[in-house]
C-alpha cells in the first residue's frame, strides 16, 4: 500500500527518494511522486504508473535539491491519475505533503475549514496540507500550524510535509499507519519501511501512534501532540540490502519460492537450544500454558496459515482454538473465553485489519502473541509477545516462504505447549522440519514438469478449482487465493466432500480440478471426489503423498509427517500459479489491484 520516503541531508534527493521509491514497489502502489525543494521552491514531479516513468520525467530536471518526500499512491479515494498522485500542495504552493492512510473525517474538515479553498484533488490528503495553509493564516506559526492541523485528524495517516520557505525541516506525524524516522550522519531519512532506505541507514527510530517529529539534516526530535519531547534510542535494523535484490531471478516470488527450504533450516536453528530440544521465550511458554482457549487472527494467506496452527494447536497441545478473519472480527466478536490469548500471524506485521483487532483486545485487557516476519512492525511492538519468523524479507506480492514460516513456527508452537503441559507424542516438529526441507527441494527442483502441468490446465481456462479434504482443503483455499491473485483466474478451494452440496453444478467440459491428496484417512474419499467431477467432463489433476499414490497421479510428493503435509503440497501449487502468471504475460510480482502491505482497514 502507499510508501513515503523523504530525504533531508547535503547530497542530491532525486536519488534517495527514486531508489527508496523502488525498494517500496513490492507494497503496490498505482501513481507515484516526488517533491524537492531547493533555492528556486518546490519542484513536483508526478506520475500515474510505475517509478520508472517518475525516473524518466526526474531526469528531465537537473536542478539540484538536497531535500524532498516521495510517495507510491494506492488509491482509496479518487481514481489512480496525476492528479490524485502524491505530493499535494496548499493552494499557494507554500505547503507540500505526502499522506499514507485515511482520514475519516476529511468531509467535515472540509466543511468546516476549508470552504473558500479550491481542491484539485479527490484525495482526503489534499485536505490536510490545504488545512495546514488555513491554521497557518491565523496561527502564523508553522510548527504550530502544523500540530494543530495534526489534532484536528481522524483516521489513519503517515505524513511528511515540507514547507518552500524552511530548507531545513521536513515535519512528520503518525497515527495507525507505519513510518520510521532513519538517522544518518549529516542527513536524516523518513521512511514507511527501513527498506527503503536501508542504503543509506540501518539506524531507525520507532514512532508511537499520534507522535510529531520534526526531521532536520543533523537532529531529530520526538515530541507528543501536546508538544513534550520524547527521548527515544534508535534501533537497528539488521537486514541485508542484498536480501531486497532478486538477483538472477526473473522475480522475486520464485526467488522466495526457493528459498523456502532455506527458510524452513533456519527456523530449525533459530528455535533450537544446545540439547536439540524447543527453544522458546520462557514468557511465551508461560502465556500458552495459562490460556483456556487460543483465538487466532489474520488475514489472507496468514489466515490459511492460521487454518493449519489450529489444528497443531488442538491435536498437539490439546487447546480449544478459534480462526478469525480480522477484517470481520473487528465487528463482530465472538463470545470470547474466560482467559484467552490472540495470536497474530501478519507477514508484515502492519496490516491495518489485525491491528484494529489488537487494538479492541488490548482495551480489553487480553494478551497477545504475534507471528510475524517484521519484528519490529506495529503488531509485533504492540502485541505483548512475538515469535519471529526468519523468512528474510518477502518482496512479491502473492506471500509463499511467509506462510511456509508460519506454518513451522505453529507447528513448533503446539509442540512446546504440549510438551509443557506433560503430553507427550511421537512427533519431534524440528527433526520432522528437516526432513520437510529437503523434501521441498526435491519439489522445487520439478520445476519443467510443473510448468508443463499449469500449460495443460490453466492455459485456457477461465477458472479453477482446487478440492482436498482435512489438512488438504487448507492447502486448497490457499492454492486457490496465489492463483487467482497473480494469474487473474478465478479460481476456489473447496472442501471435496462439499461439492456436491453446489459447486459441483460449475464443472463443464474441461474445468481443471486440482485434487491433494496427502491424508491418508481420507485418501479413497478424495478420489471418490475426483471421479464425480471427472465423470462431468472436468480436466483433473491428482498431486498425492509417497505411500498413498495411485497410477495416473499427476504427481507424487516425498513423505513427510502427515501434520506437516501443508509445507510441502503448497510448494507446487505457489509454481502451479506462478508459471500461470507468467504463461499470461501477468506481473507475477505487483499483480494488479493489490498492496503487500495491507495499511488501510
Ligand atoms: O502481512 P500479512 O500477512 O498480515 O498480510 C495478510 C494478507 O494481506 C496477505 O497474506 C495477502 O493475502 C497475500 N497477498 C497473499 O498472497
């Protein structure tokens, strides 16, 4: 979702604020922009589309500035177009801005403060830096104008404004949606996500919700809306920028599909103490251990990873858990148990949905765990609890080494919670881990034949479907979700006893039905389910697990535990959709319409 990079320093900004633009390409964004001040004002270079076309029309321009704010717009009010792109100026010009959010209010501000003022955008940003103008008239004060326009915001925002008549500040402010203050010698940086700027910085300051910041070239300060200044240490952030780069790879979604198996070893070392048993924050394990019941939030692929936890959580660790949507938890929340703990799984730990979630459940006094990739992310700072996934930065869009992570990371989870409760089992999470790694790998390595099987079944087609049942119909739904979102087909995973209840009236001549069948107790029922699509003329796929395969299987997967089926029955199917997007001239990895990081509710 929308991106803010800014840059006030002595070197030129064009290049930090393109190049941070770029690193923040994988968030989706559909027009981008820039605005640079120096001696002559304010220059705004803005473009509906991609960052290259902004780089083409920067390069028309060679005036120097050693100041500016850049943003990737993705549109919520207002079409995708110039005009609605970031940066927004007041109606002078004097102020220009960059918005990440929504503000909920932006009507009444409108109404209220901003009758006599001309926009020329649909956007709520506009809003802002036109009110900044009005407060400035009758305040005369930047800073104070500034603060007060900040107060008078409902909703969510990220902002970085700038002022033609001040080189020295760019003024700041956060409420709900991320943004990160980077601290540079001589130069200091803003940023939606240290990627953006990690070329430049790896030292970063957190924002609290409803904080102002005001960034110069050799100081930083924090302070509250009631103007109290606040000492914080930076952090850094230990990310390899080479971790953002896809090097040899067409994209990044099959750079990340393949390292899944690099993944998956390097949650074994990291949750594995000297002895080779579970290694777990003793505050995590005392947390499982007191709950009565486990309520799971999230959303898209990290919801079918919740999916997958709760039946570690329930067979393993023998606790009652619950998988919610978090878009409609927020409004509709179910009778909640007597001590009950949330989990949040996020890849990117700021999606705006489980964080309103986290929000109501903190107010009301339950702890929470989030399972995230970004550790230092809203939903891990605010969740009393974090278990970090490892995965190493997930730049595509469509989420595959993520949802792979979250799955062991449960997995481990519910074993530890069991093995602290005194169960116990034949199952070792880390030892069986391995054995999925190397079972990944022998996938990864099919990748002709897999190709070949999404020419035979998507290359045509209009939709899809993908069938399992128990461990399988979690697969399903989310084999589904990675092929339609980079492929465009329309395509569902359904339970394969369910079918017949409905869906089956869909299947015509040659609709690809994709069976898993991976669990032996429901092996024959499966295939059963198979035959009764076949028999109306569908194009059907069987992918089945070593021991349990049939002849005509199109494909047969190494035997892990059954458990742990979902780590490896996805990896073909991330292919599958993958090879689909390409074969259709899709971008595999900003696929249409869509944001990596979901920041808006
Ligand atoms: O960052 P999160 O895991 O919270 O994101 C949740 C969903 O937006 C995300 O999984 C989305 O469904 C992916 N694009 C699916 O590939």
């Amino acid at each position: 979702m929308c991106g803010i990079v800014g840059y006030i320093g002595r070197n030129d900004t064009k290049e930090v604020l393109l190049n941070g633009l770029e690193k923040l390409e994988y968030r989706g964004y559909d027009s981008a922009g820039i605005a640079t001040l120096s001696n002559h004002g304010v220059d705004v270079f803005k473009v509906k589309g991609r960052i290259a076309a902004l780089r083409e029309k920067v390069a028309e321009d060679d005036t120097f500035s050693n100041m500016g704010i850049g943003h990737t717009r993705w549109a919520t009010h207002g079409a995708p177009s110039v005009e609605n792109a970031h940066p927004h100026q007041s109606a002078s010009g004097r102020f220009t801005i960059v918005h990440n959010g929504v503000i909920e209010n932006y009507q009444d501000i409108r109404k209220q403060y901003l009758a006599d003022v001309n926009l020329a955008s649909e956007t709520d940003t506009e809003v802002i830096v036109q009110l900044v103008e009005v407060l400035y008239g009758e305040l005369n004060d930047v800073s104070a104008a500034f603060r007060k326009a900040i107060e008078l915001l409902k909703g969510s925002y990220a902002v970085g404004l700038i002022d033609a008549e001040d080189q020295e500040t760019i003024y700041v402010a956060k409420n709900r949606s991320p943004l990160l203050v980077g601290l540079g010698d001589g130069f200091n940086v803003v940023a939606s996500d240290s990627m953006a700027t990690l070329k430049v910085t790896d030292r970063y300051l957190e924002l609290e919700d409803k904080e102002i910041v005001i960034v110069n070239r050799d100081y930083v300060e924090v302070q509250k809306l009631n103007g109290k200044v606040v000492d914080r240490d930076p952090f850094t952030v230990e990310l390899d920028a080479m971790d953002m780069e896809k090097g040899t790879y067409p994209h990044f979604m099959l750079k990340e599909i393949e390292e899944q198996p690099l993944v998956i070893r390097k949650i074994i070392q990291e949750y594995q103490d000297e002895n080779d048993e579970i290694k777990l924050d003793e505050n995590i394990r005392r947390a499982m251990g007191e709950v009565d019941r486990i309520y799971i939030i999230a959303a898209g692929t990290s919801y079918h990873a919740g999916l997958v936890g709760k039946q570690f959580l329930e067979k393993l660790a023998n606790v009652p858990t619950e998988v919610h949507i978090a878009s409609e938890f927020s409004y509709n929340m179910p009778l909640l148990s007597e001590k009950p703990l949330f989990v949040f799984i996020s890849q990117s730990g700021e999606t705006a949905d489980s964080r309103s979630v986290l929000v109501k459940i903190k107010e009301l006094g339950h702890p929470a765990l989030t399972i995230t990739n970004v550790p230092g992310s809203t939903l891990s700072r605010e969740a009393n609890y974090t278990l970090h996934l490892h995965a190493g930065p997930e730049i595509a869009v469509a989420s595959t080494k993520a949802y792979t992570a979250q799955i062991a990371v449960l997995a481990i989870l519910a074993v530890d919670t069991a093995k602290a409760k005194g169960l116990t089992f034949d199952f070792n999470p880390l030892q069986e881990l391995g054995i999925v790694a190397n079972a990944m790998e022998s996938i990864t390595d099919l990748q002709e034949e897999i190709e070949q099987m999404s020419k035979d079944y998507f290359a045509e087609t209009r939709n899809a479907f993908y069938i399992g049942r128990g461990m399988d119909y979690f697969v399903a739904q989310e084999a589904s979700l990675k092929l339609k979102e980079i492929s465009y087909i329309q395509a569902e995973g359904f339970a394969g006893g369910e079918l017949k209840h409905g869906t089956i009236a869909l299947i015509e001549e040659g609709t690809p039905v994709i069976a898993l069948a991976t669990q032996e107790n429901v092996n024959l029922s499966i295939r059963g389910n198979v035959q009764e699509v076949a028999a109306r003329g569908a194009n059907t796929c069987i992918i089945s697990l070593k021991g349990l395969e049939q002849e005509g299987d199109a494909m047969v997967l190494p035997k892990v535990h059954e458990l742990l089926t979902p780590l490896v029955s996805v990896v073909p199917m991330q292919l599958l959709a993958y090879y689909a997007a390409l074969h259709r001239d899709c971008d595999v990895d900003k696929p249409r319409n869509l944001a990596k990081s979901v920041t808006v509710e």
